[in-house]
C-alpha cells in the first residue's frame, strides 16, 4: 500500500452522526490518528470556514463501463465523484455486459481500485437484466457485493421478485429496485399531467411507480427481505414508504437530486437534457420529496448519475435516452434546495449524503464518526462558496446536466480517499 504523507486539517467544523465540534484532524496511514487543536502535520489543510464531513456515498451511479466508455469510465466517473465530495460510489449494473456474473463484477472492481474513488458495484438481480432467470448474486457476493437490482428497469414478474427477495435475505443481501410498472409505462416520455397533455407527449402515471413500490412492500413483508426503493418521485411512493416504516418494517429509499429541484414543466422546450426516468414530476410531488427527506422517511439523497452522449441527447425528446448528471453538483444542490429552503440543516443533509447511505449499502470504511482510528475518507466543504453551475467545466466525459445558469451555494474544496487528498482546491490531484 502506498504511503502518503501525514495530512491535518485544520480548523473546520468536524460534523458526523453524532453531531458538530471545531478542531483539527491528523490523518496517517490512511487513518485518523488524532482529532483535537493545534495538531501538526507535512500536509497542511486549511478548513477555516469550511465543514468537515465523513465523505459523501452515492448509492446511483452510472458509470458506463464496460460497454458506453465514450460516455463515461470508471475512472472518469470517479473523478465526477471525488469532485462532488464522494469518497464511494455504487455503481449501477445497466452496462454492456450486464454487471450479472463474478467476471463483471471482477472487472469493475478491478477498474475501480485504478481510479480515485472507493468504487462499489451493485450486481443485477437477474441475468441480462432480461427479468427472466436470477441471476448468480451467490459468486457476486463472494466478491462484496452486496446490493442487487435491475436498474433501468424494475423486475417485473411478482412470482420471480419473490423468489429473488428468498434468495436474496438467505444470503443476506439487499435488493434495490428501480420502481417501474412497464405497462403503464411503455411508450412514454415524461410524468402523465398537465404538461404531457400541453405538450402532446405520451406520460407515465405517478401509478407506473407506486403500484411497484406497493408490491415489493407486499413481498418484503412476505420473505423478510431488505428492500431498497431506488430514486421515489412521487407523493404516493413516500406516503408508502413512511407507513411502511410506521408498521415497523426495515425499507430503505434514496430521492436523486433532480426530482427535489425540477418538475415536469421543465420539459417545456421538449428539450431532453430534462427527460429522465423516472421522470420529473409535478410540483406536489416535489414538495412531498423535500418533505419526506426532510422527515426522514426518504433515507438517502442519491445522484442517479446518468452520463449520456450529446447526439444521443440532441434526437427528439422521445427517442433520447432519460437520464442526466448528478455527482458533481448534488452536495450543492442539497445546501441550496433543502437548507435554504429551510426543510433540512446542513447536518441532515450531510446523513441523507454520507452516513445513511454508506449504512445502507455496508460500506463500513465510509460515514464513519470523525474518531480515532477510522478510515479517512472525507470531504471539506465551503458552505458559503456560492456558484453558477455551467456544462464546460467538470470531469464527466458527458455534459447532460440540466441546471446550467443555476446558481447554487456549498462548493466542495478537498477529498480525501483512504488518506489520500485526490482533491485539493477543487481540482483533481490524479
Ligand atoms: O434516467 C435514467 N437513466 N433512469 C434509469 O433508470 C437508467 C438511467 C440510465 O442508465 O441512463
Ligand atoms: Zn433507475
């Protein structure tokens, strides 16, 4: 393992699950080694105005490889990432090969140990992503993975989600699930309301989501599985999440940033940087989003990175791809969405970011406590730095992002992974 030079960061305000101190941390051999005042180090950081948070975990990300490296690498993803403050990333399994047996998943790895970010890979829940057979998870989870899903699509067939939820809590792993009813939503490209109507676009009902959510419920309550809900974006998802959780069940979910900051009337210009699935909603359904956060009955804020290339993004609004950006301007989102808007502390949202999901995806080296003798992965964040988010900067090979001209507040200035500071004043070290 390589060595790097003792780092401190100083004068921050330290903010982890248990709550917020001032001080400085000495970090060596990738490991917090002392949290106090006026520590030394040969690396200085300075954090004077700035927090100091576990890293960020984005249990959603597409990262593309193997298979659409134009658009994405893992390499380029996890400099995406390490530049939005993530210190791990999950990856989605929607590639070419399909992320399904242990020589994917071997090669993802493998790709990720290469690149400046912790990189994680969900496994598809079956082969293909076809939703016809399961797929080995047994020799996926052999090799640490440990949350499955079909990402893209939802697992249609009730009978075989049952099964895979068996299979699954036997080995005792999560399923994740991109919730999508596909024969209420076939043939669509955006939210079914008033603007699909305005706009002549075939819409997918709130229902296309809900009724999926509603089953897998029903089928965790029936085996016992743990159930992750993958990017909610409706009112009704949340309402069936939190009475889910009243009744004492153990589901997750994740919202992705765009679904608490855009709504269907941004598809006006049938301009398709803004088509996404699920898709942007109305804004009821925000509202609920914020709200639910806020509440807690959403756990996590997750990206739903999803790099595609501009020609792809330019075909008309019905035949591009869905999908958009995430990584690097999630945290900023976050800050200007839901603590200015006075839903959330920076707090809570660094929990919804950081020490929540890495709890729900077992990812025990990340959102740990700022103690003695844990990993350091972390992230030093101006909460006061205000910007003005533009499509040329950036280290993701795509440039699919939807909030260009939007300015936000909260920049993140250093990451540092196992100990390394693969960020430092907004830029990427390697
Ligand atoms: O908008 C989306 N894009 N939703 C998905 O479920 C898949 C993703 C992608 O891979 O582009
Ligand atoms: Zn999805």
């Amino acid at each position: 393992m390589i060595r790097h030079p003792d780092t401190v960061i100083k004068g921050g305000r330290l903010i982890d699950a248990s709550g917020e101190q001032s001080g400085d941390i000495l970090i060596s051999d990738g490991h917090i080694v002392a949290v106090g005042q006026d520590l030394q180090g040969e690396i200085l950081i300075d954090a004077g105005g700035c927090i100091v948070s576990p890293g960020l975990v984005d249990l959603h990300a597409h990262l593309r490889q193997p298979g659409k490296e134009e658009t994405e690498t893992i390499a380029s993803g996890a400099r995406a990432a390490v530049l939005g403050g993530y210190t791990a990333v999950l990856a989605m399994p929607n590639t070419t090969p399909t992320i399904d047996c242990a020589a994917v998943v071997r090669e993802v790895l493998e790709l990720g140990r290469a690149s400046v970010c912790d990189v994680h890979t969900t496994g598809a829940i079956t082969v293909g992503r076809a939703g016809e057979q399961l797929a080995p998870m047994a020799e996926m989870a052999a090799l640490g993975v440990k949350v499955f899903t079909d990402d893209g699509t939802g697992v249609q067939d009730d009978r075989l989600m049952r099964r895979a939820m068996e299979y699954a809590s036997g080995l005792g792993l999560t399923l994740a699930q991109h919730c999508e009813v596909n024969s209420l939503s076939e043939g669509t490209c955006m939210h079914e309301g008033e603007w699909s109507a305005r706009l002549g676009l075939p819409g997918q009902p709130s229902e296309s989501e809900e009724l999926m959510v509603m089953r897998d419920i029903a089928l965790a309550r029936l085996t016992g599985a743990k159930i992750h809900f993958q990017h909610m974006s409706t009112a009704g998802s949340a309402a069936l999440i939190a009475a889910a959780k009243a009744k004492g069940m153990s589901v997750t979910a994740e919202a992705a940033p765009h679904h608490f900051t855009l709504t269907d009337a941004c598809c006006e210009q049938y301009d398709a940087t803004f088509k996404v699935h699920p898709p942007l909603r109305s804004q009821s359904d925000l509202e609920a989003i914020k709200n639910a956060l806020a509440a807690g009955s959403l756990d996590a804020i997750a990206t739903d990175h999803a790099p595609h290339a501009a020609e792809d993004k330019e075909l008309p609004f019905d035949q591009a791809p869905p999908g958009m950006l995430g990584l690097e301007y999630a945290l900023a989102l976050a800050f200007s969405e839901l603590v200015d808007g006075g839903e959330m502390t920076e707090a809570e949202v660094l929990a919804a970011m950081s020490w929540r999901p890495a709890a729900i995806a077992g990812m025990d080296n990340h959102g740990q406590r700022l103690v003695v003798g844990v990993p350091a992965n972390l992230c030093v964040i101006d909460p006061s730095q205000r910007w003005v988010i533009d499509a040329t900067g950036g280290a993701s090979l795509s440039r699919n992002v939807p909030y260009v001209g939007k300015e936000v507040r909260g920049k993140v200035r250093h990451t540092i992974v196992f100990g390394e500071v693969v960020v430092r004043d907004g830029e990427v070290q390697r």
